[in-house]
C-alpha cells in the first residue's frame, strides 16, 4: 500500500515530504533531500539510468562528506527526522516505517553469522532512536518505542516500550498503558 502511494506523488512530494518534519535543522533536511532524490531515482528503472551520475554524487557528499550512511535504496517511510546525522550507519535492507527519529551515531544493519549474514531490522512506525545505538540482526522493533542513548538491540521489541542497556532491555512504558483509551487525533501527535 505504501509503494502504491509513494509511486502517486510527484517528484516534489516525494522528495520534501520529511522537510516540515525538519524545521530548523538544516543539515538533517539537506541530507534527507538528497536522499529522496536518490531513492526516487533508485526505485524507477528509467530515473536509474538517467539519473547514475546524481548516484554516484549522492553517495561521494553524503557519505563521504557528511559521514551518513543512508543507502539510496534504502525504503523510509514519510516524515523521518534526523538529528545531526554525523556516523549514521544503515544497510539497503532496512526497513524505517514513518515518524521516526534517527539521532548521531546510530548503526542499524545486518550480523554475520556462520553462513553469511543476517537479515536488517524492520523498525515501525513513531519510533525514536537516541545516539550511539546499535540495532543489529533479523530484528522487528513494533510501533511507539523509544531506544535510549548507548542501547545494543539484537531482539526484537514490542510496542509501546523503552530499550535501555548493553544488551537492551525491554521496559513497558506505563504512560501508554492506557493507548487504547486515546482518539485517532492524539495518537498520530504522540
């Protein structure tokens, strides 16, 4: 359903639609333009071809001058915001619902394991990432989760949680309790 919608915006939507999500930070909203632009190149065949050299720039500034690594395949969901972005990792198989907060430091990819490597982690909707985390392996992080600064998570995390600690601890959060209770309204504000 996602895709469906995604493929009906213009080019434009497509590409500023993180920018009011962004207010005030200038390199988060340059990083994430240059990324959409990228990823609307990278999901039609035709824009691939046309666009390889806007590529090949995308990965030399962002990665290499703004030490982020957001591969352009990579699939996000609507109105990501991203703090500092300086040492954010992500591998192309990650998979970022919308509303989500990426914070400086961040590793979110795949694990080697004895046959290869492991699948990237699936992180839902409303979910915010605090610095210097490291979310690893075939991992499924649910809707409303909060990591802490410093967490390790390599399981997966139910919603309406906090994960804190090396290795992550999965804490509910009692203010949410009572999420049910709540309109549609104040739920897409929280």
């Amino acid at each position: 359903m996602e895709n469906i919608l995604q493929d009906k915006m213009n080019f434009f939507e497509f590409v500023f639609q993180d920018w009011r999500a962004n207010q005030g930070n200038i390199k988060g909203r340059l990083i994430l333009v240059l990324f959409r632009i990228a990823n609307f190149c990278a999901r039609r065949r035709i824009y691939y071809y046309l666009g390889f050299l806007y590529l090949l720039f995308y990965r030399i500034l962002v990665e290499w001058f703004f030490s982020t690594e957001i591969p352009w395949n990579t699939k996000i969901g609507r109105n990501l915001r991203l703090y500092h972005g300086q040492a954010l990792v992500m591998t192309n198989q990650v998979v970022i619902g919308h509303n989500c907060t990426l914070r400086q430091s961040t590793t979110i990819g795949n694990k080697q394991t004895a046959t290869g490597f492991s699948t990237s982690p699936v992180i839902g909707n409303h979910v915010d990432i605090g610095s210097n985390v490291c979310i690893i392996g075939p991992v499924t992080i649910a809707d409303y989760v909060n990591i802490g600064c410093g967490a390790v998570v390599v399981k997966s995390v139910d919603p309406y949680c906090v994960v804190t600690g090396n290795p992550g601890v999965m804490r509910k959060r009692k203010d949410w309790q009572d999420i049910s209770l709540i309109d549609e309204q104040t739920k897409s504000i929280i």
